[in-house]
C-alpha cells in the first residue's frame, strides 16, 4: 500500500515537515525555538543565530491554525511550481524571498518579530499563476491574480490593525513576480 504512494514535491513537502517540526519544538520549549531560531526580528550581525533566523522564519508559525493557513496554500501550490520550475530552484526561491522578507523586516521595522511562510506562499500564488505564460501572451488570470491580491493587501495595510504583515505579502508577491518573468524561459 505505501508503495502507491508518491513523495512528488520533495521541497514543497519537506518545507511542511520542516515548519511543522519547528512549531512542535516551539510547543515543547514554551515559544524559546520559535524565538530563537523561527523568527526574525532586528538582532546584532555578531550574533550567530541571526543568519538562522534570517532564513528559519519562513518555518515558524504562532500556532496550529497559523501552520494551517500556510501550509494548506503551500503545498496546494507547492507541487504545480516545483513541477513547473524544478526543486531546486524552488527551494532557492524560498530561501531568496526569506532573506529579503527577513532583512525588510531587521532594517525598517526592528522591533517587530515576523514569522510563517505567508511571504513565500503569496510567492507562489504568483508563480503558480504565470505556469501557464506563453510567448508574447500574458494570461488574463494571472492579471487578475495580481489585481486582487495586490489590492486586498493594500487595502488590509491601510484599513486593517492586525498582527499579519501585508508588506511581507507584498514582497513575496514581487518577488515571484520577478522569479516567474526572469525563469520562463528557463523553466522545465
């Protein structure tokens, strides 16, 4: 029976595994892992762990439902990009987009603590949706992916008081943007 089953998006199902590990050991530490290696937040370039939390953020989430809200659209999305552009790339599109989300936080907002895959999720909602990009033609549902997401974002940044940060969905969108146009021709 385990035989039928496939492991067909390593990175995309490694990177759940991973952040589910990372919330497992927030839970048994009382929040101290979380704090120190899954989230970032502004730290001194001489301290050693803030190159981990630099890239281990994307892998820590606040709690359960958190965990789920990402993972649910990861690995939903995750199989379609890792198909589309390969797992190695995708897991340096991951890595890419936490040390930009990572150092956007740590210099302009040095006293806030960001954590969770929200940043690459949104970036590859937008990948996901440039998959069926042709030569000289732009899908209508990937303007329209754009259109609403960039919208809603804005529209939370200026309107919403929450705790989630609609910049890091920005930059993540951005940078699968700029992921998705500088690889289409690269692309498996």
């Amino acid at each position: 029976m385990f035989r039928k089953i496939d492991y067909n998006a390593p990175v995309a199902l490694s990177f759940a595994i991973a952040s589910f590990l990372a919330l497992f050991l927030g839970w048994v530490t009382d929040g101290i892992t979380t704090r120190e290696l899954f989230c970032v937040y502004g730290s001194s370039w001489a301290e050693p762990l803030t190159y981990v939390r630099l890239f281990g953020h994307v892998l820590g989430h606040a709690d359960l439902n958190h965990y789920i809200s990402n993972m649910m659209l990861f690995l939903l999305l995750g199989p379609i990009v890792e198909d589309d552009y390969g797992s190695g790339r995708l897991l340096g599109m991951i890595a890419a987009t936490a040390v930009v989300t990572g150092l956007v936080d740590m210099i302009f907002f040095p006293r806030v603590a960001l954590l969770g895959a929200s940043g690459v999720v949104f970036m590859m909602i937008i990948l996901a949706s440039m998959v069926s990009y042709r030569r000289g033609k732009i899908p209508l549902t990937f303007i329209a992916v754009v259109i609403m997401y960039l919208g809603q974002e804005i529209y939370n940044a200026f309107f919403l008081a929450d705790d989630v940060s609609q910049l890091t969905h920005i930059i993540g969108g951005l940078m699968g943007l700029v992921f998705g146009m500088s690889m289409r021709k690269g692309r498996r």
